[in-house]
C-alpha cells in the first residue's frame, strides 16, 4: 500500500512538470507566430501562458520534499526525485529567457528595415528547434519507462541543439557583414545579435534538462 501512495505521488508530480513544459512550449509557439508577422502586441501576449509560472514550479519542489519526508525513497526513486528537483529549476531559467527575450523583440519588430526583419525571420528558425526540442522533452517524460525511446530522443535535442549553434554562426557572420556595409544600424544589429543569443539559452535548457530525464531514469552523471 505504501508503495502504490508513493508511485502515485511521485506519478502526480511527473504530470505537473509536463504541464508546466506544455506552458513554456505554448508560450514559445505563441511568440514564434507574432514573430512571423512582426506583431508587437501579440508578442507581448505570448508570455500569458507563463504567468504565474514560479507558484506553479514550487508547488512541484513542496510535492517533492513532502514525497521525502512522507516515503523516504530508496537510492533509484530518490535518484529520480533529486533529478525533478533540478528539472523545475531549469524550467524556471527557461521562463526567465523567455520573458528576456519576448520583452527585448518587441521594440526589435517595430523598427523600419527590411534588413533587420529578414535577420529576424532567418533567426526564426532557432525558434522553431526550441519548439521541436520541447516536443521531444514532453514524449521523453510521457515514454519514461522506456529507456531506448528516451534515449533516442535525447540524441534528437542533441541534434537540434547541434543544429542552432550553426544557425547562430550563420547569422552572426551575415550581421557583421551588414555592419561592415553599413554603421547606420550597427547598434541594432548588435542587439539583436544579443536578442538572439538569449533565445540560445533555452534550447541548451532544454538539453540539460533532457540528460536530467536521462539521469532520473537510467543513472550516471548528471
């Protein structure tokens, strides 16, 4: 009986990690779809989906403490709890670069130059990593018992991870270019270089995440 309590209370606090990552994918689906159409106002409501996203994470960290103190899990369950642990925290640095980033592109969409919104659409396509990088962390979390599946999945964030750095690299080089050619907006494109690279960060959040899950469920360093 005290195991069927614990696998249930450890069970509930799964599912409420998925759907704080479900909040963090929507609001990243919502700000992709305003960025295609250089829509200020809808980016701003883009982050509605993580407000109050801090309550929610520490409700999970309380559901895991009461977890230890009511069940005193062994080495492989305690082994997953500690791994939930750190996954909430960088779940809560994901929503802080969300907010950065949406805040700062908000004045970046309203400028006038083509050249900078056609730098911001080719940028786009980190974005749409990060999306498909959440995906995988959520069918990570919904196939946990099955350890091939987790494991192929996180190559897949690997991949995508792999897949930003050279878009980023791409980018840069044609920015500084632009800089080159012209001083008029180096400021801007420098920001928005800066802008760029805090939309980064989420997807290397999402893979430290990932080898948590990899952690939780199979061990090794985490």
């Amino acid at each position: 009986m005290m195991i069927q309590r614990y696998r249930r209370a450890r069970d509930e606090v799964r599912v409420e990690i998925i759907d704080v990552v479900k909040s963090l994918r929507e609001a990243n689906r919502r700000a992709l779809e305003a960025l295609e159409r250089s829509d200020a106002e809808a980016l701003e409501n883009s982050r509605e989906p993580i407000k109050n996203f801090s309550d929610r994470t520490e409700k999970i960290d309380n559901d895991i403490v009461r977890i230890f103190v009511k069940f005193s899990p062994e080495a492989r369950d305690l082994r997953e709890m500690v791994s939930y642990l750190k996954i909430t925290s960088g779940l809560n640095r994901i929503r802080t670069n969300i907010n950065s980033y949406i805040k700062n592109m908000q004045h970046t969409v309203t400028l006038n130059s083509e050249d900078i919104h056609q730098v911001i659409r080719e940028s786009l396509k980190i974005n749409r990593s990060t999306l498909q990088s959440f995906d995988y962390i959520l069918e990570m979390l919904n196939t946990f018992e099955d350890n091939r599946r987790v494991e192929e999945l996180d190559k897949s964030i690997q991949d995508e991870h792999n897949r930003t750095d050279d878009i980023y690299s791409m980018l840069e080089k044609r920015v500084i270019q632009k800089i080159n050619e012209s001083h008029r907006e180096a400021e801007e494109y420098f920001n928005l270089l800066k802008y760029i690279r805090k939309n980064l960060k989420i997807i290397d959040k999402i893979e430290a995440i990932s080898r948590r899950v990899i952690f939780a469920r199979m061990g090794g360093k985490l």
